[in-house]
C-alpha cells in the first residue's frame, strides 16, 4: 500500500509511522489488530492500543494494526490490485498468522467482511484452509457473535490481553507443526475465552448444540489484578484527529451499578480498579511519550472510582500547569466535587453531560439507574455556577414500562435544568440526546421486546414538538432504522449470517455513519434470504433457549432473572463494590461459587482503593497566574526537513504533530490567551501533501528561554519518523516572521512517463501566459501562471529544477505542476522542495536531510 500513498484521501492514515508504533519485521508469529472502521475512529479505541502492547511486549511476538480503509481509498486499492495492508510493515493481511477484528457494536458486521474481501481472502471460514490466517473476534459482540459465525474461526470472550499472545503463539506452533485447521481449532478450544463457532450448530428452539464432547460452553477470560495486567505508557498516536484524540487511562474495569440494560455492565463485571501509584506512573509515563494534550479517565463508571477526588486532583496541578485537559466521561450525577470542578474550569474545559437516561424516578428505578432527580439537578446547577453554558443529557426511549409521562419528563426535565442557569448566560443551550433502547443479550432485559418503527417515530415527533417551544433546548435523536438494526443483530443468530453477506455485496458499508447508512439495503438482504426481522425484537420467553446461552459471562440466568422480576418491582438493587453481594454468580472470593468454574481458583472479587467511596477532602490548588502561560522569554523559527511518510502530513496535522513534539521534549511554548488557550506556532507556505522539502521551518515562542543548540538537542529526538531537524535559530521577540519570496524544487517524473512531462514543461517555458482555473471562496477564477515559474532548467531526462516566485500570489506547486503537464498520472510526479529564498538570500546554514 505504500506505493500508492499519493493516490488516497488522508494517506497519513496509511504510513503507519505515529510515535509509538512498532515495527518486528523478523517476528516468528504476526497478527493483524483489525478494526472495521476509519483510522480516526480505531485509533480512539483504547482496547487495541492493550492488545497492541500485551503482543508487542513478547519479543518473539508482533502486533501491526490495520483500519478499513474508505471507499474511495478501496477503490484505489482494487485499481491497482493491491491488497489490504498492516500499517507497521505493510505486510499484505493474508500473510499474517492472524487477524484479530474489534467487535465493539453490531453495524460494523459488513465491514469485517470488507476488509476480508480487500485481503483477498475467502470470506466463509469453511473456504479457508490452514495456510491462510486465523481470523478471531473480540470486544463486546464477541459475547454473541452468532450472525458473523460462518465468517469467523474464533471469538475471545472478555479480557484479551493475557490470552491473545498465547493465541497467537498457538498458530505459530500448530502451523511449524503442519497441522490442519480443525486440530488448531481444538487446541484452541482448551484455552479460556475462546469460542469456536464450528464445533456448535444450532438447535431447535433458538439455541445450540457442541459437536465436540466436552466443549459445551464457553466462559470468558478474565484478569482478577488490573495493577499486574498489561497497559501502555507508549502507544501510536494518531497523525489525523481521531475521534477521541487524547491519552486514555483505563482507571477501572467493570461496573456493579447494575443498570439493567446496560450490556458491558454485566459482562466485565467484577469491579477492578488500578492501584492510584500505578495510574499515576502511567500517566506521567503516557503524557511524557505521547504529548497529548488532554488526559481522560476511563472506566465504565467513572465517577464511582473509589478514589476520585484523589485521582483527580493528584494531576490537577500538572495539568494546569501544562495546559492539559482532564476530562471525565462515564460519570454520574452528583459525582464531581465543588472542588472537581473549579479545576477542570481553570484548564481547558471539556463537554459537560449527564445521563439520566430516563426522565422520572419511576423508570429510573425500573433501570436501577440509582440517581434521583436532585442528583441531576445539583450537578447541572454546580456546572452552570462554574461558568459552563452547554450541558448535554443522555436519555433512552422504548425502555421496559415506559409511558407517555416518562417520554414527556425528558422536555420537563431538560426545562428544569435549563432554570438553573444564571441569568444572562451567553450561548446557554441544554441539549438532550435520545437513543432508541436495545435489549442486550446477557442483561436482565435480554428477554424484552424493542418498540417498532411506528412506536419510536410517534415518541421522537412527540418529543420534537415539545422541544419546538424552546430554542435553548435542543434535541439530538440517534436513528432509530440505526437502533433496529443493531437490535436485530444484538439478540440475533446464524441465520441472519447470509443477509450479513447479501448486504455486503449490496454495498452495505460503515452503517453506524449516518452518511453511509442505507436501511433499504438491509429491507432488501432480509426480504431475498426470507428472514423476519421484526421477529428478533420481539419479547423473548424467558424459559427459552437463547442463542448465546452457551457464551458464560459469570453472572448466571438465575440473577438476571431475579432482576427483571425486580424492575417490574420498581425495586432498587445496590452496588455491591460498597455494599452486601448481590449474588449475581462472578466473584470466587470467601467461598462464593463462582460462574467461571475454571477460573474459580483465581482471587475474583471487587479490587478497589477505598472500602467506601471517598468523600471530597482535597483542597483545590492555587490557580497559577496567566502570566505564566502566556511569557514570551524566546523566539525562535526551526528548519526541518519533510522527507518518507512524513511527506503525507497536511499541514492541520503538522500543527498537532509539533505542538506534541514540543511536550515530548519538555519545552515550555507560550500560550494564548482566552478560553481555550493554544501554543503560538505559526508556519510557512503550506507545503502539499505528498510532496517531500528539505527546508520547512516553523516559529514558535517559549516561555523559558533556551539556546538555539539546547532547543535543537531537546525537539529532535521527540519529532517523529520523517521530520528531520537541521539547527534552530533566533528571532526578535516583536517583528512578525517573513515568508519567503521564492523556492526551489527538484520535479523528477518516474518512466515511462518522463519524457512526455519534460516535452509538457519545455512547451510551457516557450509561452507567455498559461492560464488556470483556480477554485477560490468566491468562486473558479482564471489566473496566468507563467510568472510564477521564474525558473525551469532540465538536470536530467527525467529531474527539472524549479524555483517558484511568490511575490504575487501563493499556489500549490503540485497543483501548478499537474496543470502544466496534465496526462502524468499523480503517483509518477515526485516534487521536493529544496531551498526558500528571503529577498533575494537564501536561508543561512542550509539544512541537511538528504
């Protein structure tokens, strides 16, 4: 793929050359980390950045990432017969011993299968002999992977990170071993987690049946001590914006609240939290590697992290003091202290939102939701106070019971929050967020029926005829043909695996992208394979089989069971990480009988920093002066060059890229001032992607003064693969930075091509204009072009030295180059620029790079 990185959109996504990324050309076993979606929206996942290291550490051992590319970037790829490459070697993925897919929600299920088909690997599993890759499944649709069955040789229930490398050193033996398909598969089958759809069939009233003795279930794998599992300090950060672009800390894993309809609060259950020494050795380690500039802390439940207050303003000052973000996603009203929340104020604020996620006590005690109304309200009251306008609400709609008053609390309820805000507040807007509810397999709720289309759409026009009175409330709704499908597939079995298949050939693509998503194709793939999607949201008998029944989490039916009984109760079940066991069947700790009897020998219980939850206690830190971030003690302007994947950057990118440099290299740059303060950088003509300079600069200002040689031996080391640092020199503190004049470049034209180039050149060196259309905010205009080439002198058949004039006008210099010599094809031209010229002079000590 990286020969034809000047041909797709965003080919920094494809280089595979972030800060972090490992690269074992000569591993003995290599495993493709897939993620079937955009590369902005993998590398926010922080379950492959885990699985990236656990493999990684393993010197034997390589794990390589890959995204599925967009369609356009596909085209490409199928043009030019290349196939789906990993980022790290660019290693074909049928070459590898493994791929291992991210199930993190049901509407990415065709996109699996497109990054099968641009592997050129047969897409049913029974199509695949033992030369070709494993293919696994993990993450959360791993615990009912049913309609990707037939695709799929493998799926790993729960936590991945100790068991995929010995997965992976399995293939490696089983294949030294010459051994078939079926023998790798049953070894496998001895390991915990792993789920081999072949050797299940399924069975007559909606569940399965094992075909191998023995091997009638399966439990998920667990880590019982976070402290002593496998996190990253360093990990590949994204070039591009990602989706969540920040360093992401997993503080906790699992959650005991016990909402009723929440899936992953079942399935990685115990609670686990991370020992406040090791959360903060990954932190210092993660901000000094990674550069980033906000810091989120993860779990499912963050505001129930026994220790918050603690957590939070242990890096409060640090954060402050280096304009680091802190956010906090996952947190329950009334979590946040007065305290909390003066310091995230002082740094830069993010997104303030609060999930109810119904709208009256009655159903939020039906959900076990274990916030009341005061909650909510003290919470979004104390937001307010502290200078936030916007606060978002998460609420669901079709939940068990609901009535017409509870769709209607959602209005009343965003309406009294909105009272809360001071008066005059600017931009003050309260936002709720509607999603239609989805029974999830492995939840109390598994057995519930989900509304129709008829259903969602009456509550949705009602709600937006509510909110219609009132421009500072604002309604957000997911798309419920969105919610339907991924309700057909949450609970769904094998047989929706050929409309999977159809749909895919339809074109069914990136489905959870509202821009993409086609509900007709999925009407039609149904209707031609005779499957009744209706009937999977129907209400499922709770003494029936399921089809997931054999995929064990710990927590056993009868618990589930007992809490449905209890939500038709209004009854409350309380969190047992503070309080009496629930019973729901995990926990193996003083006798208990644990749900993964395998792993009942290993100390299974909640692991938390304090017996009862922390109560506010830290003073909040003196706020340092602006002062201190907005000092000008230097300038400087630092020459570069731009050479390998580097050249792919855009020059958005390079900005983020060099703000983080500058962190890694623990240099101080000056900040601005307001709301959301920024590093002053200011840069050249911006330079084409794909294009490669041996002379790029940008200026910053510090606020700790540095020698030009000090600052140069900090910044090199923390660029990252392809930007090359020449010298560093001083600038005056006042005068505006100039731009250059002119600048020079070689054009070398690749063969067979080459000769036709040189004759387009020479003929537009004998013309005394040129016209060309350039497309502008106000419109194409026509502009004459010849001037700006001052200089045109063949070195070589196929090498042109330019020097571009800027007096004028500033123009891409690829786009020039393509409009002067029009029937190259893009992938053949190869521009570098190679000196910039400042009033006639060119810069001193001209950089090296190549």
């Amino acid at each position: 793929m990286r020969d034809i990185l000047t041909l797709v959109p965003k080919p920094s996504h494809f280089a595979g050359s972030e800060w972090g990324a490992v690269r074992k050309p000569q591993a003995s076993a290599r495993v493709a980390l897939a993620f079937p979606d955009l590369y902005e929206v993998g590398m926010s996942y922080l379950g492959q950045a885990i699985l990236y290291e656990a493999v990684n550490r393993r010197p034997e051992l390589a794990a390589e990432r890959v995204y599925a590319p967009s369609r356009e970037a596909a085209e490409v790829l199928r043009h030019k017969g290349a196939p789906l490459c990993t980022l790290e070697t660019d290693t074909p993925l049928a070459d590898c011993d493994m791929l291992a897919f991210h199930l993190t929600h049901e509407l990415c299920y065709t996109n699996v299968l497109f990054m099968l088909d641009l592997a050129g690997l047969p897409l049913l599993s029974s199509q695949r002999d033992a030369a070709m890759p494993l293919v696994a499944a993990g993450g959360g649709c791993a615990f009912n992977p049913e309609p990707l069955a037939p695709f799929i040789d493998i799926a790993v229930l729960g936590d991945g990170e100790d068991i995929l490398p010995d997965i992976l050193l399995a293939v490696r033996d089983s294949r030294a071993r010459g051994e078939d398909r079926r023998t790798l598969l049953l070894s496998l089958s001895r390991l915990p987690g792993v789920y081999v759809p072949s050797f299940f069939e399924p069975a007559p009233g909606g569940g399965v049946r094992p075909l191998v003795p023995g091997y009638d279930h399966v439990e998920k794998a667990l880590v019982p001590d976070l402290d002593a599992a496998v996190f990253p300090a360093n990990r590949p950060v994204s070039f591009g914006q990602a989706v969540h672009d920040r360093l992401a800390v997993e503080i906790a894993r699992g959650c005991t609240r016990g909402c009723r309809f929440c899936h992953a609060g079942m399935i990685y259950r115990p609670v686990r939290e991370r020992s406040l020494a090791t959360i903060a050795s990954l932190v210092d380690a993660g901000l000094a590697a990674t550069g980033f500039e906000e810091l989120s802390f993860l779990s499912l439940s963050t505001g129930d992290f026994s220790a918050l207050e603690s957590l939070f303003c242990q890096f409060a000052a640090k954060c402050r003091r280096e304009q680091v973000a802190i956010s906090l996603p996952s947190l329950r009203a009334g979590t946040l202290s007065d305290s909390m929340l003066a310091i995230m104020a002082g740094i830069r604020r993010t997104g303030a939102t609060v999930a109810p996620e119904a709208a009256t006590q009655r159903l939020r005690d039906v959900i076990n939701k274990g916030i009341s109304e005061q909650d909510i309200l003290s919470h979004a009251g104390r937001l307010f106070a502290r200078g936030w306008q916007q606060v978002k609400l998460y609420f669901m709609i079709g939940l068990p019971t609901e009535t017409r008053a509870d769709v209607q609390g959602i209005f009343e309820l965003c309406h009294r929050v909105l009272a809360l805000a001071p008066p005059g507040t600017k931009r003050l807007q309260v936002t709720a967020a509607v999603s239609p509810f989805v029974p999830k397999p492995h939840t109390p709720f598994q057995w519930e029926r989900q509304d129709s289309r008829e259903e969602t759409a009456e509550k949705l026009a009602f709600l937006r005829s509510l909110f219609s009175t009132n421009k500072k409330l604002t309604m957000r709704w997911h798309d419920p043909a969105m919610s339907r499908l991924e309700g057909v597939f949450s609970r769904g079995d094998r047989n929706l695996a050929p409309a999977v298949l159809r749909a895919y050939r339809a074109g069914a693509l990136f489905c959870d992208w509202a821009d993409h998503f086609k509900p007709s194709l999925w009407d039609d793939a149904f209707a031609a394979e005779g499957i009744d999607s209706d009937a999977y949201l129907a209400a499922r008998d709770p003494d029936a089989p399921l089809p997931w029944d054999h995929l064990h989490t710990g927590v056993s039916t009868a618990f589930l069971k007992l809490e449905r009984r209890r939500s038709r109760q209004g009854h409350v079940t309380p969190d047992c990480r503070f309080g009496d066991c629930s019973g729901c069947g995990v926990c193996s700790f003083e006798g208990r009988r644990c749900g993964l009897p395998s792993q009942a020998h290993l100390d299974i219980r909640p692991r938390l920093n304090r017996e009862s939850l922390e109560l506010p206690a830290v003073p909040q830190p003196d706020t340092p002066s602006e002062d201190d971030l907005t000092r000008k003690a230097g300038h400087y302007r630092v020459w570069y060059a731009k050479l390998g994947p580097a050249a792919f950057l855009s020059q958005l990118e390079l900005q983020s890229v060099f703000e983080r440099s500058l962190r890694r290299a623990g240099v101080a740059p000056t900040f601005s001032a307001g709301f959301h303060p920024l590093p002053l950088l200011s840069f050249g003509w911006a330079l084409p992607v794909g294009v490669e300079s041996r002379a790029e600069w940008f200026a910053v200002f510090l606020r700790t003064p540095l020698s030009p040689d000090a600052f140069a031996r900090l910044l090199a080391p923390a660029l990252p693969e392809g930007l090359i640092l020449s010298h560093v020199e001083e600038l005056p503190m006042g005068r505006k930075v100039s731009q250059p004049e002119a600048e020079e470049f070689f054009l070398r034209i690749r063969e067979p091509h080459a000769q036709a180039a040189l004759d387009a050149i020479r003929a537009f060196a004998a013309q005394a204009h040129f016209p060309f259309l350039r497309v502008t905010k106000k419109g194409t205009k026509s502009e004459d072009i010849r001037p700006i080439l001052e200089t045109i002198e063949p070195l070589s058949p196929d090498t042109v030295r330019l020097v571009f004039s800027w007096r004028e006008k500033y123009i891409s210099p690829l786009k020039l180059v393509r409009a002067v010599c029009p029937d190259t094809p893009p992938e053949a031209i190869g521009l570098v620029k190679t000196q910039q010229i400042f009033g006639g002079l060119r810069p001193p000590n001209p950089p090296a790079g190549g």
